[in-house]
C-alpha cells in the first residue's frame, strides 16, 4: 500500500485558456492498494479548489494485468 497526492485541472482550450474563477482545479489524497496480484487498485477523495470545481469528489480506478507479471 501507498499514499499519495495527485492533483488535476481543467483549463480550458490550450488556445486561450480561461479564467481562474471558471477552471476547475482538483487536489486528491489517495490511498493505492498495489499487495493483490496482477490487479492495482487507487481510491481517493479530492477536494476543488476554484468557484468552478465540485466540493467533494470521490474516485476509485482499477486496473488488472491480463498477462502474466514476473
């Protein structure tokens, strides 16, 4: 197991991106599970940090390896 921060954003277009107010800018703690073979699993919770973004966002990804890892 781990911990980690992960950050992530919504600027806009990359021609012209928009205001502060409108983007939406995430920061997540996250707890990855990595002890189960072949399968990775990362949860978080993440809190918005512009007028744009939600309050409070939950997020779970999970992924599985279909080959054989040694």
């Amino acid at each position: 197991m781990s911990l980690g921060i992960e950050y992530y954003s919504n600027l806009g277009p990359l021609r012209a991106f928009v205001p502060w107010r409108e983007q939406e800018q995430y920061i997540y703690e996250v707890l990855n599970v990595l002890s189960v073979k072949r399968l990775e699993l990362n949860f978080g919770v993440g809190e918005g940090l512009s007028d744009a973004s939600n309050q409070l966002v939950v997020k779970a990804i999970v992924g599985y390896a279909w080959e054989k890892v040694e």
